[in-house]
C-alpha cells in the first residue's frame, strides 16, 4: 500500500492512460465527422462548430486539436493516408519495398496501396485543391501538402534507386516526378470514369513499369 501522505491516507497514483485513450478516440470522431461535413457541404460552408456539435465535443477542443478550420482538413488528410488498415500505409509500403526480390515487386505493391489510400485520399486532395484557390489559410496547407508529397515520392524512388533497378535514363527526381503523377488519378478514373480499384491499381502498375524499369 502507498504511504500515507500528511496523514489523509494512502497516496493514489493517477493513471491517464484512459484519459488520453478517451482523447484519442473523440479526436478521431471529429475528424470522422469532419471529413464527411467537408465533402458533403464543401470547405467553405462547414463550420468549426457545426463539426464540434455533431461529434459530441466543444469547439474549444477542436481548436486545440488542429488550430484552426484549416489545420482540421489537414488533419482529415493525414488521416487518409493511412488507408484502410491498422497499419499506416506509409510503413506497409516502405516494407514492401525493403522486402521485395525486384522493382517490379515494389512497384506492385505500391499500386495495391495507390488504389487503396486513393479512395480515401484522393476526394481530400481534390477539395483542398479547389478550396486553395479562394482561401490563403487553405492555399498554405496545400503547398504544405504538396512539398510533403514531393518528399515521400523521392523517398519511395529512392528504393528503386538503391536497388539499382531503374531503367539506365531515368533519374531519381524522373522516377520522383512520374511517382507523383500517378497518383493524382484514383478519384478522376474511378468516381468520375467509372473504373474498378483494381483496373485503376492495374493501370498504375503498367505505367510505372513502362517508364521507369528496363
């Protein structure tokens, strides 16, 4: 038993564990919430408050949270690029990568993981694109967005570039450039064309293939 302390008793020790576990999990209903006002109503019409309320939580935690409304879509972005498992898909696919035999091997298993992360990403992507032309605040977190992509697209070519499994004429930052085109198309072929996840993850594959291995 702990000692008692000024005479009142054993001390208690405070165990916040399941205080940041009940945090952790409102936060991930606001940005739930979140994410679906934003899509259904636009950048522009949803509001800090409106989000709170639906979620269950006070406009102030939400301000806490991410800032601002704008540091909430971001919020509801980085959260997308998760995917769909447990798992962040940024770690899947940089095992992948470390695992595969060639780079046909790594770049399959990266289009598996555009399609998936595409369906959740790719409408985020394009409303924070739409609303950068009319919000300075949203124009600052899409340039963010943006170098952070440039980033991790250099990242994935550098496997291919360790490898030594690029074709001979391609360089790092071609690889980088042709990583980042490809995947802006998810929501384009597959919301707006009517394509399958697995013809749009097909697609991908046989694109990277083409321009980037012998």
């Amino acid at each position: 038993m702990s000692p008692s302390v000024n005479g009142r008793g054993p001390r208690r020790h405070y165990d916040a564990s399941g205080r940041r576990a009940r945090a952790a999990e409102r936060r991930a209903r606001v940005l739930v919430v979140a994410r679906n006002r934003f899509l259904a109503e636009g950048y522009a019409a949803t509001t800090v408050a409106g989000v709170a309320a639906e979620a269950g939580v006070s406009a102030e935690s939400v301000y806490k949270w991410f800032g601002s409304k704008a540091g909430l879509l971001k919020g509801v972005w980085e959260r997308s690029l998760t995917g769909s498992e447990p798992a962040h898909a940024e770690r899947r696919s940089d095992v992948g990568s470390r695992r595969a035999s060639d780079g046909a091997a790594i770049i399959r298993n990266w289009s598996r993981l555009a399609a998936e992360v595409g369906s959740v990403a790719d409408p985020i992507h394009r409303l924070i694109e739409t609303a950068a032309g009319v919000d300075a605040e949203i124009a600052e977190v899409h340039a963010e967005i943006e170098r952070e992509r440039v980033a991790r697209m250099d990242h994935n070519a550098g496997y291919l570039v360790d490898g030594g499994y690029l074709r001979d004429d391609v360089t790092r930052e071609r690889a980088r450039d042709v990583l980042l085109l490809y995947t802006t198309f998810y929501d384009r072929l597959v919301r707006d064309a009517g394509w399958t996840p697995s013809q749009y993850s097909a697609f991908i594959e046989r694109g990277l293939v083409a321009h980037l291995l012998p």
